[in-house]
C-alpha cells in the first residue's frame, strides 16, 4: 500500500466519523492517480459540473499555444463556462456572440489539423 493510500484510508474513516453526526459526505476517488474529491450535503449536480469544468480550464490555460489541440480545449471550455454560468437563466446576445467566435476558432483549428494529415 502507497502513501497515498494510507492518506486515503484515513480519510475515509475520518468521513464516516462525520457521517455518525449527520454529516453526510461523499468521497470519489482516482487512486491510479492520486485523486481524492469530498463532496458534502450542498453539492448540485451543477457546481459539480463547474467544479470538474475548472480542472479543464486550468489544463486549457496551462498548455502552451503551440499544442494542436489547445486552442480546442480552450474554446470548448470557455462555452461551457457560459453555458454553465447561464444554466439557470437566459443567454444574453453578448453570449451567443462569443459562443459563436468560439465554434469558428474551433472549426479553424479542427480544418487546421485535417489539412496536416
């Protein structure tokens, strides 16, 4: 058993002490990877999606330009930042209008990759 593994282990029998008191958690895991994410009681299925987004924006801002991908990752998460910080409201014009600059630097970036094969 790794290090992480034992963190882990402790972990979870700390969280089932706090569910004894009525405070429920959830735990997920990724140990192949070191991944750990506690969830509590006022988790939506919503700001799990902006959570998990946030790991995508960051990867999206840390990778260099230069990766043929990139600019994919980037635009496809910044509309769904829009779409999820819109999710209970309406999409303003402004919105659409970067929804929409998003798609063609996607559709750019993917022709650009076609036209390199």
């Amino acid at each position: 058993m790794t290090g992480f593994e034992d963190f882990y282990n402790d972990l979870v029998a700390l969280a089932e002490k706090y569910e004894k008191k009525n405070i429920p958690l959830k735990i997920e895991n990724d140990l192949d990877h070191d991944i750990v994410k506690i969830f509590g009681e006022k988790i939506t299925s919503l700001a799990r999606a902006k959570n998990g987004l946030n790991d995508t924006v960051e990867l999206a801002y840390a990778t260099a330009e230069h990766h043929p991908y990139w600019n994919l990752l980037y635009n496809s998460s910044e509309i769904s930042n829009t779409v999820l910080d819109k999710w209970g409201d309406k999409l303003t014009t402004k919105d659409i209008d970067e929804i929409e600059w998003s798609i063609k630097e996607i559709t750019q970036t993917l022709k650009k990759i076609k036209e390199q094969k």
